[in-house]
C-alpha cells in the first residue's frame, strides 16, 4: 500500500523560562493507528535523526488520561528517525507533518523540509499537518515562488485554545500565519474537524481531531490505490 513520511520536531528548550516542547504523541501515534489499519507504512524523520523530544505535558493524565500513548511512546517505536538530508522524498505517497509546539521552532522555516514538501505534492501526493503541524506549509512556497496554501481552506491550532503558559513563548501565532495566506477556519461547532484545501493538501485542527485526520489521510490514500491498480489492469 502506501508510504507515509511523519515529520517531527526534534523538540526545543528555553532554559530561561523552563520551557521544553517538541511534537505531541496523540498527533502522532493516533493518525499513524489509523493509517496501518488501511494497510499503510510510516516511516519517521526529523531534522537531524535520533530520538526527538515528546512534549511531555502530551503524556500526562490530562491529555493522555488511559496511558494509550504514554505506552506507545515507551515502548520505544518513535526513538528512532532518519534525518531528513537521507529521506528521498520521491518514495514517499504522503507526507504528514506532526503537531506539537516544537514544529513552530525547528520545523516551521527548514527550507530542506520545503523542499521536501514540495517534492511530495509536484509528484502528485498528499502534504498533510495537524494542530501545529500546518506550520512549515505556511512559508512553504512553490517553485514559482507563491505560498503553496495561497487562497486554500486550512485549518490548525487556534489562538483561543493557547495555553496562557506558552503566552510569549511561541515564536509567532499559527492562526495568524494561516489567515495571512489562507482561508483559516476552526469549526468550533464540531468536535474533532479537518479539512481539504484540494485532493492533495490535508489540515486537522486539534489533537482531538487527529483521528478523523488520520482516518481521512488512510482513506484518501487507500482510494488512491485502488484507483492506480484498477489503471493498471485496465
């Protein structure tokens, strides 16, 4: 079937305000579940490689109340990822950005991960993001030179939901960013909500949308498939 590159934050520390954050495990291992049950592989990648740092506050009760991703998480499945200087994005059907605060930082202005957005989405795949994930799609642009979400539908971390401990933190508002170059909506009628911007760019808004997100993501991609095979034997 098809494979799937996520991309995490290796994580960020301000050792002045004791703050640490990196990418968010339900964001993470929720759409990834929904993924390999469609019959998908994922692989994992970051900016340098090695283990990347999980917002530990995404492990604890109040986000994490059954323990679900907690264990995921230390049976070790996200300790490893390949530097993305070794990643060749042409093998790849989807790229998934991963959410978590820590994309702001070390994901958000990586012209390598640009590049590899781009590639993705030139070749025909999907480029998708949750929560904090749509980050780096916002200052990606095509070769053309003109924001890829230009005039799209988008979504992804709304102001009102910042926690008041990251107030002056962050490194500027994704909600403010998207509505820059972007139709920005949040849906705050509906529980879980992501959105189509096209047949190939995927949004999700919250770490409570990621399921539908990687449910979306899973389906889009095994439909994809059907289709290329049914081409091939015709």
């Amino acid at each position: 079937m098809a494979k799937v590159l996520a991309v995490l934050s290796g994580g960020y520390t301000d050792e002045e305000n004791n703050y640490v954050t990196g990418w968010w495990a339900e964001e993470l291992f929720s759409p990834v579940m929904e993924l390999e049950k469609e019959g998908h592989t994922v692989g994992l990648a970051t900016l340098l490689g090695g283990k990347p740092v999980v917002d530990p506050i995404s492990l604890s009760e109040d986000y994490d109340p059954d323990g679900e991703y907690k264990k995921l998480y230390e049976s070790g499945i996200a300790d490893k990822t390949t530097p993305l200087v070794d990643v060749k994005a042409s093998d790849y059907d989807a790229i998934f950005i991963v959410g978590g605060h820590g994309a702001m930082f070390d994901l958000a202005h990586s012209e390598e991960l640009h590049n590899m957005i781009n590639i993705v989405y030139e070749l025909g795949g999907i480029v998708s993001a949750v929560c904090h994930g749509p980050a780096p799609l916002v200052y990606t642009k095509t070769r053309e030179g003109r924001p890829l979400l230009e005039g799209l539908d988008v979504t992804g971390y709304p102001n009102d939901k910042e926690p008041e401990e990251v107030q002056g933190l962050l490194p500027f508002s994704l909600e403010d960013e998207l509505s820059r170059i972007a139709n920005y909506s949040k849906a705050e009628d509906q529980d879980q909500y992501a959105v189509w911007a096209n047949d190939r760019i995927l949004t999700g808004r919250d770490p409570h949308s990621s399921e539908l997100f990687g449910r979306e993501l899973a389906k889009a991609l095994t439909r994809r498939e059907l289709e290329q095979e049914e081409k091939y034997f015709d």
